[in-house]
C-alpha cells in the first residue's frame, strides 16, 4: 500500500509542478479563471476531508481498544463526509457546466477538471476502502494483517486527504 501510496503522490505532484508552470507561463489566464471558481465549495470540502480524516483516525484507534461497534459507526460518519465530497462537488461541476465552463474552456479549467476530477475518483476508491474497514469492524477481532489491511486503508485516506489539502490552495486560492 505505501509503494502504491507514494507513486500516486509523486503522480500528483508531477500534475502540480506541471499546474504551476503553465501557471507562470500565462497568469493573467489562470488568475482572470480562478476568480469563476466558488470557494466555498472548495472550504466546504476540505472541512468535510478534515472531519472524515479525524474520524478515521478515532476509528482506528477504537479497534486496536476493542470497540469495533464504535469503530464501525466512526467509518460510517467518514463515509458520511465522503458522500458530501462528492456531492458537493457533483454540484460544483454542474454549476460550471451550466455556465459553459467545461474543461475545453481554457487552460485553467483543464487542470481544474483533471485534478478534481482525479481527486474524486480516488474519494471513490478511499470510500469503498473504508467499506473494507466496516467489513473488519464486524469480526470479534483483528489477525496481524487485517490491521494491516485497515492501517493501509486509513492510508489511502488520509493522502487523498492530504492531495486536497494541496488541491484547494493551487487552483482556488493561490495567486
């Protein structure tokens, strides 16, 4: 999990360097495009990633005590957050496509479809892991390598996480 982990990061950072150089190379673009972004979505759904990550992290703590049911119900609300994510962002898209703003619009919106919408699918992933991690929460207890299952699962959460809270600044914030 932490090979895979990392190579998807380095993915992203890749993505982000590339971001940043066209960034400088026409920024008048990119900054004319950023003001057409709403940032209370982009504040929403990184209170919502910031909210699930503590409850996976509370999770998992349950279970190395013994209290799967408590696990189980704190991986059900991180879900929870997962589905306002998507959500939200399902509504973000379709507030920018209602208004002509697709990801041929111009450069800005291109990176912005892209990261987001890599971003997303791996909200989707990071949700059906956690399901894994429901599936745990029903057995009395843990062998070694199921922790080990629901470790790198809670993993993959937190750096899709950690990819928003890089996300967030570059394309609705920084100048």
């Amino acid at each position: 999990m932490w090979v895979f982990i990392f190579g998807d990061m380095t993915v992203f950072a890749i993505l982000f360097g590339v971001y940043l150089y066209y960034r400088g190379e026409d920024p008048g673009l990119f900054n004319e495009s950023q003001l057409r972004l709403n940032q209370t979505f982009g504040v929403i759904n990184t209170f919502v990633l910031l909210t699930s990550s503590l409850l996976v992290v509370t999770a998992v703590r349950a279970v190395r005590r013994g209290a799967h049911v408590l696990a189980r119900r704190l991986v059900y609300a991180a879900m929870a957050c997962g589905v306002v994510f998507v959500a939200n962002k399902a509504i973000e898209y379709g507030q920018k496509i209602s208004h002509d703003i697709v990801p041929g619009t111009n450069q800005f919106f291109m990176y912005f479809y892209v990261m987001t919408g890599l971003h997303l699918l791996h909200v989707v992933i990071g949700m059906a892991l956690l399901g894994l991690i429901v599936k745990l929460t029903r057995r009395p207890a843990l062998t070694g390598r199921e922790e080990g299952y629901m470790e790198g699962a809670a993993s993959f959460w937190h750096m899709v996480d950690l990819l928003w809270i890089v996300i967030f600044p570059l394309l609705y914030l920084v100048k």
